[in-house]
C-alpha cells in the first residue's frame, strides 16, 4: 500500500519513491507519493517522476481498487526504479486554499441558513458548491461570502488528525454529505478549522485562514425547486 505523504503533510512538494508496480507502461504505482488522487472533490495534482535526467510528465492521478496511480506522459519506468517526485506546487497551493474555503462556506452557510450540501467540486480556477435550500437569494450568498472572507483575515488555525470512527461520529456536523460517508475503516481523517468547522475529510488543506486570501461569489443557478448551484473564485 502506498504511503500517502500528502494526508501527513500537505505542504510536502518533493520526495523520493521507489517504483512498486507499471501497468501499460504508463501507470505507476510507488512506495510512497505527493500526489493527490482525484477524490472527495478535491481534483488531482499533476507535476512531474524523474529519474535521472528522464523526466516523466504525470497527468493524472487516481485511486485503483485502493492503489494510488500516477499516469505518466511516456513509457519505460520499470518495477524497481528509484525515482523524485516533483509537484505542481501552484496548482496544489491553489486546490488547498479553495478546499479550505469551501469548507467554511459550507459551514457557515449550514449554521445560519440549514442548508444541506449536495455536492462540491473543486476546479483550478473556481470552486462549484451544491445545496439544497428553499429560500435563497444572491443577497443571502453574498452575506455568508462576507462572513467567509472576514475569517480569511483572522489567524485561524487548521489541524487535521484521525479519531476512531465511533468518536468521530459523535462530532454534529462531521458528514456534510451523505453520501460522501466513508468507507466501514476504524479510523477517520477530521480537519478542524478551529472555532468553525469539523469534518471527515481526505482533502490538501492549508494551516491558517490566512493563507486562502479572499473568495468571490462567481455565478448562481436554480437546479430544480430548491437545488441551488453557486461558483466561487479565489481573487
Ligand atoms: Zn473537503
């Protein structure tokens, strides 16, 4: 099983792995990796293996019956190989502050109006939010956008750790989603925004609300009678 060096530490850019499995040539699976795997909303990190001076393109990272694997532009790593692994730190920086805010919108926007979040996804450029809620007007985002960007400027910080699944449970809030309900494990990953927000969560976060910046309300659309789509942006 691949060690997941990005649920430890998200600000990890670099590091060296061993090639453990190549399937078609093309997808790796390594010791160890920085890698992302698309997931949990959060998309995947592309960046580059290298071994040597042969530089391997990875432009796509998902999770295969539990296996992390990293889908490289050409063939010829082999089983074996000692390779470096190099994020594209700018893309990750940028999914870490957009899952961090997405998740004290989300929480904000629960506790003052009980809506219920259906859906999130995050994109390199803008963050796309899902709920349900009956009465709603651009009015009322902009006001909880507000209230979000206001955190942004405080020192708040944000720790993530595992608790046994039964306490972790017991936490109001932990699932935003139903059906994002991990799997039957002992352990759940929580990320504490402190003050603000728990939740089970795999996701790259950064430490302090300092770090997201400001967000932006994009555009709002209707998705039946009270299904609500709304994107956001980092400015
Ligand atoms: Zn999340």
């Amino acid at each position: 099983m691949t060690q997941a060096l990005y649920l430890e530490n998200s600000y990890r850019k670099e590091c060296d792995a061993i090639v453990v499995s190549v399937k078609d040539g093309k997808f790796i699976v390594l010791d160890q990796t920085i890698f992302y795997p698309k997931g949990g909303g959060q998309p995947w990190d592309t960046g580059n293996i290298t071994k040597g001076n042969e530089v391997y393109n990875v432009v796509y990272v998902g999770k295969f019956s539990g296996e992390i694997s990293h889908e490289v532009d050409r063939e010829s790593l082999r089983e074996g190989d000692m390779v470096h692994c190099a994020l594209n730190w700018e893309r990750r920086y940028k999914l870490m502050r957009s899952h961090t805010a997405a998740h004290v919108f989300a929480s904000l926007l629960c506790e003052g109006t009980g809506a219920l979040v259906t859906g999130n996804q995050l994109e390199e450029d803008r963050i796309r939010f899902d709920f349900s809620l009956e009465k709603y007007d651009r009015e009322i985002l902009n006001k909880y956008v507000d209230k979000a960007n206001g955190l942004f400027r405080k020192d708040i910080p944000v720790k993530w750790y595992e608790l046994l699944r039964e306490e972790a449970l017991k936490i109001p809030g932990v699932i935003k989603m139903a059906e994002a309900l991990p799997p039957d494990i002992p352990y759940l990953r929580i990320v504490e925004i402190v003050g603000v927000d728990k939740q089970a969560d795999g996701g790259t976060h950064v430490r302090n609300l300092r770090e997201i910046g400001q967000i932006k309300l994009l555009k709002t659309k209707n998705k039946g009678k009270y299904n609500r789509r709304v994107y956001f942006t980092l400015v």
